[in-house]
C-alpha cells in the first residue's frame, strides 16, 4: 500500500532478490502479471521498471567509484549530450532531497572515498532523482553499523510519511518488527504467508521462514580455554596511504575460547584481521602456538598462515572469499590447492575436489545443491556458507573470522554460530569481529572493544552490556560515568562512525 514499508524475509535462496530483480526489470519473468495502481504493467527492463516508478538499492551497490556522487546520480538519467544541465539539476535536487530526508552528502566526493553508509545514501538518492514511488531495498543494513542503521530507518519513515512505499528485504527480524507494517514470508520461491507485523512475533516469523522452530538465543555452554595460541604485542599497521590503523595494541586468544572484538567499522578491525592473515604487513611481535610468525610478508604470507593452521573467513566474500566467475568447487578449493587429497602426482585432482565440495554443501545446506553453479549465482547468504565451510571444514587451531553472518538468514545464523562454537569446544581459539553487538555478547567468551586503532577495554560478556560497549566504542573509557554527548559525537566522527 502507499505510505507504507512492507517487509520480505526468507531463508537464503527462497527467491527474494530474483523476485525483487523481477519487479525492476533485471530478470524476465516466465509467467504472472504485475499491477501498479490497479494498472498490469509490463516490466520487460530496467528502463520500464523506471519508468513505472520504481528504484531498487541493490545488496551489493552498482555505483562507479571513481565517479562522483552527482555524477552517479545523473548516471543513465542524463537529459540531453550536454552533461552541464543535467549536473546543475541534479546538484540542486539534491540539496532539496538533503534537507528533506536526512539524506546529506557531498555531491563533490568520489564514491571510492566515502563510507558504506554514505554510498547506501546514494543510491537512494538515485532512485528518488528518477521519481521513484516505490522503493525496493534488498538487505540494506547488511554492512551498516548499528548507528548507521538507525539514520536509515528514520530516512525510510520519512519517505514513508512522503507517501512513498518501501519494500524491505532483510534477514533480521528486529528491523523487521521496528519498522515495517505488513511482512512477507518467502520459502522455496514460493509466498508461504503475509501477516500484519503487529499481529505476529520473531519467534513465528523464524518458524514460518525455515519450516522449524529456531533457536533465537544462542545455545553454549562454559568456555574451557587451555594454552595460549595466539599471542600478539604492540602491532602496528599501516594502510596503503601510509595511516596508521593499527596503533600499539596486545591481546591473545587461547584455545578453546572465544574473543570477540567489538567496534565500529573503520577503527582498525579489518586491518588487524588482514595482518593476522597474511595479506597485509606490519610491525610488532605475533606468535603462534609458542613460534613467531614473520610479520613483513618475506618469509610469510597468507598460505604459510594457512600452514600453520590458521583459518581466514574474511569480511568481504566479494573482495577477498570467492571469486565470483567461478565455480563452486573451485572456490572451495582456493587456499588449499595443495592439499594431496586434492592432487595426483603433478595434476590437480579435481573429481575429489568436486566430491568434497558435494559433502560439503550439503553439510552447509548451500543451495542450490550444484557445485557447478558458479559462485555469482548464489544468493549472498549461500556465498557466506561456501566461504565458511571451506575454512571450518580444515580444523585450524586459530580461526580469523569477520562478519560471519553478514547476509545471511536466521537459519543459517543459527547454523554457523554453532559450527563456530563446536569449534571452540573442539579446543580450537577464535578470533571474531562483527559490528553486530548482540552477535559479539551471544557468541564471545571474552570481548575486546577497538577505537580508532587502539583497545580501549576488554569485559566479559557476563559482565558488560550494550551501552558499556557502546560506550567504549566511541572511545569514552569512563563507562560507569554519564559521558558527555559532544565529545562521544567528536570522537565517532573522527574514526567515520555514525
């Protein structure tokens, strides 16, 4: 209905996005009919999707980095071969749209140079320079902050108040139950209910979405943590420009146990990740299981990690877990190419390769169930679990593993988290990092809390909460006084926080 955010849930795979793509003209469907304000519209393309008056911010964005934000906006929009007249309009839109939807950013910035959050605005505003009534946003909070994405919900109420209708994607039933009004359940590409939000529960909603009763809370019992595994003094980081992102901090993990580092996305998380796995360098003391482990990358480097028994799930499956033109099987192979069991003599082995791609998709439930797919063609979710199991699945006595549940449905949050703990209670150590803050307390045994660079405090998840944790993300130590807002709102602002 117009005015209205209408939400859609469903396991990984179930067909939301090829729904969704449907509507905007990405893929033809077969059969069936659409009806905008009574009227069967035609949807053979994008253009006509546009034209309908519908816009869709997409999981993974489709801007052009190297462009300016005015520049993608008129991207595709442009009205006539002079590009002036088109920037002036658009420029001045979007200081209207700005002022109206708390969507403010720099049109002179390149997309390349700005925060997820930042780029998420963009392409709303996009949208919204085509007159989209009808706006359709596919797992929108999937690499937001929980700040940034409490701006996005008050953006999307806005637009709702606008008399826009909004209909939200999404894997987490909190936001599901916050701010939408009537939801959706998808299973097996099949619409199996719609129920009034009001009207309904998580607890039903995960039952309807998986077909079974869903574990909500996680199901762990007392951590036993031995010998130290991971030691790590005074590192030191460097980005590709040269700034320090990484500045001096120590920590260990032992095996058994689970640390858990807390933080707002760009304090340094990823870059402590990156050094610990091999892909970049640094400066300080880091050894594993009692040997040191070359830090300038000369005699060390992501498969001399994996030699020693480290795991890297890393935070971007796109970037650095798959490669996308790939098949299934050959993904699951990347990193351990040189396994014998995947060789035989001077040749890759590639029939076991694919055997033991075949146990472990089904192990993972990835669907669908065909190591032949080529990894662009699973849904985000199903990438995530091919990703996972690959790592998992090699028993490392150290596991690296970022954002584990990004985009992926309450099933198969339920599912990973317990693989993650049966590892932990294996004797193996973990080391996670996730901005999501109810993940960190369900999932840790210990949390370390990292503000620009640095780590401002360790707590036991028995011990802490939410606000403390917050607290220390916005780099205020003094947690058990009130911290004065202008100097939490100075300190995320420096480190990119919302």
């Amino acid at each position: 209905m117009p005015g209205t955010i209408h939400g859609v849930i469903g396991e990984n795979g179930a067909g939301k996005s090829t729904l969704m793509s449907i509507l905007y003209g990405f893929y033809k469907a077969d059969a069936g009919e659409i009806f905008i304000a009574g009227r069967k519209t035609a949807i053979p393309d994008s253009q006509a999707a546009i034209a309908a008056g519908i816009g869709m911010v997409f999981q993974h964005f489709k801007l052009v980095e190297n462009f300016t934000v005015l520049e993608n906006v008129v991207l595709g929009a442009e009205d006539g071969a002079r590009l002036t007249p088109s920037l002036a309009k658009a420029r001045k839109l979007l200081t209207e749209l700005a002022a109206e939807y708390e969507l403010s950013v720099d049109p002179d910035a390149l997309i390349q140079d700005i925060g997820v959050g930042m780029q998420q605005r963009v392409e709303i505003l996009k949208a919204l320079y085509r007159q989209a009534d009808i706006l359709i946003l596919d797992e929108p909070t999937g690499v937001l902050t929980p700040a940034e994405a409490d701006h996005l919900f008050r953006i999307l109420k806005g637009l709702k108040a606008q008399g826009k209708t909004i209909i939200l994607i999404t894997h987490k039933l909190r936001e599901i139950m916050e701010v939408t009004e009537t939801v959706s359940v998808m299973r097996r590409g099949e619409m199996t209910a719609t129920v009034k939000t009001a009207e309904t529960s998580p607890a039903q909603l995960a039952e309807l979405m998986v077909g079974r009763k869903v574990l909500l809370q996680v199901d762990k019992g007392r951590a036993r943590p031995s010998d130290t595994v991971l030691s790590v003094e005074n590192l030191r980081v460097k980005d590709d420009q040269g700034v320090e992102r990484v500045k001096g901090i120590s920590l260990s993990v032992r095996a058994g146990e689970i640390l858990g580092i807390a933080g707002v996305a760009g304090n340094g998380q990823s870059e402590l990740l990156e050094v610990l796995g091999g892909i970049r360098t640094g400066t300080g003391r880091i050894t594993m299981n009692g040997q040191e482990i070359d830090l300038t990358g000369k005699l060390s480097d992501a498969r001399t990690r994996r030699a020693r028994g480290i795991a890297h799930v890393p935070e971007d499956r796109h970037r650095q877990g798959l490669i996308l033109d790939f098949y299934a099987w050959e993904n699951v192979g990347f990193g351990y190419q040189d396994d014998p069991a995947y060789n035989h003599g001077v040749l890759m082995d590639n029939d076991a390769l694919r055997r033991d791609t075949e146990v472990k998709i089904a192990k993972y439930d990835v669907r669908p169930a065909d190591c032949w797919q080529t990894a662009r063609n699973f849904s985000g979710g199903n990438q995530q679990k091919i990703v996972i199991a690959r790592e998992l699945e090699r028993n490392p006595d150290l596991l690296l593993v970022g954002q584990p549940t990004r985009g992926v449905d309450i099933g198969a949050i339920e599912f990973i988290h317990h693989q993650i703990i049966a590892l932990r209670d294996a004797g193996k150590a973990v080391l996670l990092v996730s901005v999501e803050l109810d993940e960190i307390l369900a999932l840790s045994d210990r949390i370390a809390v990292m503000f620009d660079g640095q780590i401002m405090g360790e707590r036991l998840p028995t011990e802490t909460n939410e606000r403390e944790l917050g607290l220390l993300m916005a780099g205020i130590t003094d947690t058990n006084a009130n911290a004065p807002l202008p100097q939490i709102v100075a300190n995320l602002a420096r480190t990119g926080g919302a």
